[in-house]
C-alpha cells in the first residue's frame, strides 16, 4: 500500500515499531515515532531513523504530542490503554498494527498460526516442512524478525510463515491468512485482558476475514464458533480428528503418517505441533511423505524443555519459555523420573492453584524465584517448596535437593519481566549457572 506524502505516527520503538517505521519510510511517508520510555539504547535507535527522516518523540513528550496524522501504527507489546494510545485515539486516527501494515504490503500468501503454547515451535517447524519440500518461504512475526521487516522479501516467496500472538490480532482489519492455524487456549496475559473470555476473543481474530477458499487447521477439543473457512483437525487425546496420534505415531485419518519416537519432539504437546504442521502443509498441497522426512531432521528451538547436561544422574531441562501454567504442565509431564521444578517469575495476574495436584504428585520438590514465588508456594500447600531470591540460587538449591535419576526443570510458568529482558535470556542465565556446576562422581 503506497504510503507517500501521508502522516504516520507509530508506537512503540521496540523491534516491530522500528520495523514499521522503517517500512513506512519507504513508503515515502512523514513518520512520527512516540515512544513513552527513553533510554541509552532508545537514543541510538531514534538517532538512526532521525537520520532517515523520521521524527522521534521520547518519554513524556511522546505521550502529549499535539500533531495529527493520516495513520496511527501500534506495536503490538504496548497496552491500548496507556497515554501515548490514548492521545492517538482521543484524535479519532485510525488505527492498525504492525502486523497489518505488513500484511497490506505482502506479495505472497500468509499462514499464521496462533495459540497459547506451541507457536514458536509450530512456526519453525512448519517452515522446515515447506523449505523441505522444495517451496520458498520464511518465518516472522512474533518469532523474532518482524513481520514489516520480512515482508520486504515477500515478492521472492511462495508463502509467508507467522507466529502471532493475541496482542497483533487486536489490531487487524484486512489480514487474512490462507491458512490459519489454531493450536491450544490457556489461561496468559490476563496481566492484560480482563479474563479468559477477552483473551479468547482477541486470538478468534485470525479467523476473521477467511473465506471458503482458505483454510483453519484446528485442535479438534477446543469449542471454537463456525468457521468459513475449511477446516482440518488434529488431537493428541481424542480419535475424533483428521490427524491422530495413536501407539505413539501420528495417523491422517487411518494412514501412518509417521512415528513420533523418532523425531526429537517428545510428548503430546509436541504431538500436536507435529499434526498443526502437517495440517498446514496440507492446506499447501506439500506430500506427506516428504513432510514426515523434514519433521524427523527437525531439532526443537532453544528455550523449550531444551536438554542442557547430565551431571552426577541429574538431567538439567531448560524450558524457560513455558511462561504461562499449561506450558509448565506439558513440561512436567514429559520429564523423566522425578522432578526438581524451577518456576516463578512476574505475576501475570492468574494464580498457580491449577497446577497443584500435578506438583503434588510428579514433583519432589520446587524451587521458586521472583515476585510471584511466595505466592506459588501458598497455591502449593502440599508439596514441597523453597522460595530463593535468584536464579542463580534456585540452581544450588535444585543441585541438592536434586537426586540421581531426577530432572531438574526450569519451567518457571510465567514471565520474565520482573528478572530479566526476555525468556531467551532468561533461559541462557540458567543454562550458563548450570553449565558453571562441577561434577562430584569420583
């Protein structure tokens, strides 16, 4: 969509507000960028697009700019309800997401894929699969490259891979995925959203400008409302789907597809990503012969009970980017033997109550760290529970509570706003304190 001569305020300058400034720049528009909070690393990227043009308003005098504009672009980590929306909003300028502009300027067809866990890996190994079968694509979006900076290569691909979270879906108006992909719902984000209800309705978003001639791939147990879409299912727990998992093999309907011991992606959780995948290569036309070739060489993203070192018959996990209370329960129930649990994290504004029974019965004892660890131990009455004041610490305290044949697991169930920059460092942290451990087996 040609940008030139128009006046555009974006909010935010994190990855996806730089990414849809420097798009809109292209463009040819007159871009404002209003950023509430100002910082060293700020500066230097409002240094960079001043020099191309751009107009960068920081801290409190981004959250009263008095100018108009044609187009208003919001990054999707800021809250609707803070100053520098508001002041947008009180003009009555429209208002999209990076997510949209990007998806207005896209060359080729989209496959989104959204849910409360699993997206990342979905995302990746949905990509894998394409690119495996011979197809030119990429991933962006929530996954890390901004969709606005992807896009820029979208006339050279067959098809555009995205992660999406709830956040961009608020504020789409045209984006219509070819095929959208809907994996799981739990209870995230209500630090944000008022309750589940709310949530749910922002991730239903995907659904919403597909047509007949697309596609949803679906989790057969969520009671999701009709769809225009044609819709291909999956499940891990029940044979009332299109793709299955039954003895430990992925079926499309009564076809053997492949046998899930023999990919590095274990457990029901990972079952299911396993089908989205396929599902979407599907909805593309792609051989599953050839899709079940590129899943068995896939190896998992980092951060997702990722495997760090075995010492002295302890197995290390690293699932740093289970940040709500269903990724941490996935985790557990793949773990090996008995677990040592590291959790806790910023308080997203649920309670950690629905996991206690599983705690009570498949963890020996849990470490917990940061502002909600206190709070945790209360919601786990039964089990065992030390609440440290680091991470560092939360790993000497699970090396000697930790026995031969246990796992200790890093799912913290939460965020890492309170400790750290994001999940990624979060999770190096951790392997780095384990990594620094000494073997004490003569």
């Amino acid at each position: 969509m040609n940008q030139s001569g128009k006046k555009a305020v974006v909010l935010g300058l994190g990855h996806s507000g730089e990414a849809a400034a420097a798009l809109l720049l292209d463009q040819g528009a007159l871009v404002t960028v209003c950023e509430s909070s100002d910082s060293a690393a700020l500066r230097e990227k409002a240094k960079a697009l001043r020099a191309r043009g751009a107009k960068v308003l920081l801290g409190r005098e981004a959250e009263s700019d008095p100018e108009t504009y044609n187009l208003a672009v919001l990054s999707p980590g800021i809250d609707p309800v803070v100053p520098i929306v508001r002041n947008v909003v009180a003009k009555n300028i429209p208002l999209i997401g990076e997510l949209e502009l990007a998806y207005q300027n896209c060359a080729c067809p989209v496959v989104a894929i959204t849910g409360t866990n699993g997206k990342t890996t979905t995302t990746e190994l949905t990509t894998r699969i394409i690119q495996g079968c011979g197809s030119r694509t990429m991933a962006s979006g929530n996954i890390g490259l901004p969709f606005a900076s992807a896009v820029r290569h979208s006339a050279e691909l067959d098809v555009m891979v995205l992660e999406v979270s709830s956040f961009q879906l608020e504020t789409i108006r045209s984006f219509r995925p070819k095929v959208a992909a809907w994996l799981n719902l739990s209870a995230n984000h209500l630090d944000r959203y008022p309750g589940m209800q709310e949530y749910r309705a922002a991730k239903l978003r995907l659904f919403d400008n597909q047509t007949s001639e697309d596609f949803a791939v679906v989790n057969a147990i969520n009671d999701l409302p009709a769809l225009k879409a044609r819709a291909i299912t999956f499940s891990a727990v029940t044979d009332r789907a299109d793709f299955t998992r039954r003895e430990n093999s992925i079926f499309f309907g009564s076809e053997k597809i492949l046998d899930q011991s023999a990919t590095r992606l274990p457990g029901l959780h990972n079952a299911e990503n396993i089908m989205a995948a396929l599902g979407i290569g599907h909805s593309l036309g792609l051989e599953m012969e050839a899709m079940a070739a590129a899943i068995s060489d896939y190896a998992p993203p980092a951060h997702r009970c990722e495997f760090v070192r075995e010492l002295d018959g302890v197995r290390w996990i690293n699932d740093s980017k289970a940040t709500n209370l269903d990724a941490m329960a996935q985790a557990i129930r793949s773990a090996s033997g008995p677990v040592v649990l590291i959790a806790g994290g910023k308080d997203k504004g649920f309670e950690f109550d629905e996991n206690a029974e599983l705690i009570r019965e498949r963890v020996r004892a849990a470490v917990l760290i940061g502002e909600m660890r206190r709070r945790i131990a209360k919601s786990w009455p039964s089990s065992e529970c030390h609440c440290v004041d680091s991470l560092e610490e939360a790993v000497g305290a699970a090396r000697r509570l930790a026995r031969s044949g246990d796992t200790v697991l890093f799912s913290p169930g939460t965020s890492s706003f309170d400790m750290f920059r994001n999940y990624g460092e979060r999770g190096n942290h951790f392997k780095n304190f384990v990594n620094q451990l000494q073997n004490t087996t003569p």
